[in-house]
C-alpha cells in the first residue's frame, strides 16, 4: 500500500499537471479571441472593405447624376445610399465596376472616357445611375516634368480625357521635349504652353 506522503505527492503531481493544462488553454482561448478581434476590426483597417471606400454615391433622390473620378489603371471603392444586387455597365472598356457588398463596389479604370453604371434591386427594379470618369493620372507626369525642366513652370492636367500642357518655358525646344515626354503617358497631348525666354540679368 502506498504510504500518506506518496498519496500526497501523487495528487500534487495531478494539480500540477492540471494547473499547466488550463495555464495552456487559457493562453489558447486569449490568442483566439485575439485572432478573432483583429479579423473583426479588419474591416475598419484602410484598405478593408467598406472603410477603404474614399466617398457615397447618392442615387436615390439625387438632384444630378453623381460623377465618379478614376485614373486608369488605378481602382476606387465606393459606398451608394441604396442597396442593390446588381451593376451594368455602359460600356465596359471604360471602367470595371465590381461589387464588393450590397451597397459597396470598386471600380477599375481601364481606359479614358466616361461611362454610365445603373444599379439594380430585386426585380430588376432601377436603384439609381451614376457616371465614372476614367482620366489620366498626371502626378507623375508632373513629378517627371518638375525633375526634367527644373527651370521652366510645366503644368500637366487632364482634360476630356486628353492630357493638357500649359506654363511657361524658356524656349521651343524645351515645350517639344515636354511634348514628347507626355507622350509616353498619353497619346493625345493638348499643348498650350507659352514660350518666355530668360532675361538677361
């Protein structure tokens, strides 16, 4: 038979092991419901979901159609006022529009050009319409112009889906280089920069 002090040991032996077990299932349980609260807060994140979304579009009793900026290339999140189930297109070369929940959707700008989205409830009931405008995203056209032509005042925007230069340069050359530097972000380049020579000091 075992003796008290044997017993005694064993069932502290036991206590132990069952101290580390639930110590164990404790830091388990907390990782999970840590794990939990970070997919739960994801959506709130930038760049998750809904909170991604830069602006609402308002389709219901809207007093004009709502426009929707887009360069190409690059995507935009947008919440709507209205559910919906589903989004056509007019003209799907233009802009990719996908939704993303019943009231939010991203939209793709493929080329430049503007085009209309009609949004659809159940029974193909019309929600509302809104237009997308897909243009030229002229920042790093302007960042290289800046680095180029330090001395000269090159503004780059677009404009009716064309990319416009306008400012002032030092000579005609300079505006030709712009030009042909343009190029490489747009095919269709609308010149209006002046020619202002360097006086003299």
């Amino acid at each position: 038979m075992k003796s008290k002090i044997e017993i005694a040991a064993a069932s502290i032996g036991r206590s132990d092991r069952s101290l580390k077990t639930n110590a164990r299932r404790s830091v388990a349980f907390r990782t999970m419901a840590v794990g939990l609260a970070i997919v739960m807060a994801e959506p709130m994140l930038p760049g998750f979901g809904i909170a991604s979304a830069q602006r609402i579009v308002q389709m219901v009793a809207a007093k004009r159609t709502a426009t929707i900026g887009v360069s190409i290339g690059k995507t935009k999140d947008v919440r709507t006022d209205a559910s919906f189930i589903e989004l056509v297109v007019a003209d799907p070369e233009i802009a990719d529009v996908s939704p993303l929940t019943d009231r939010t959707l991203s939209i793709l700008g493929r080329k430049s050009g503007t085009t209309r989205v009609s949004a659809y409830a159940e029974g193909k009931k019309l929600v509302g319409v809104f237009d997308v405008e897909v243009t030229y995203d002229t920042s790093m056209l302007q960042a290289t112009l800046a680095r180029q032509f330090p001395g000269s005042k090159i503004r780059a925007t677009s404009v009716n889906g064309r990319i416009m230069l306008s400012g002032a340069v030092h000579d005609a050359p300079t505006a030709n280089k712009a030009v042909t530097l343009a190029r490489q972000f747009g095919p269709d380049i609308i010149n209006t920069m002046t020619v202002q020579p360097a006086t003299g000091a």
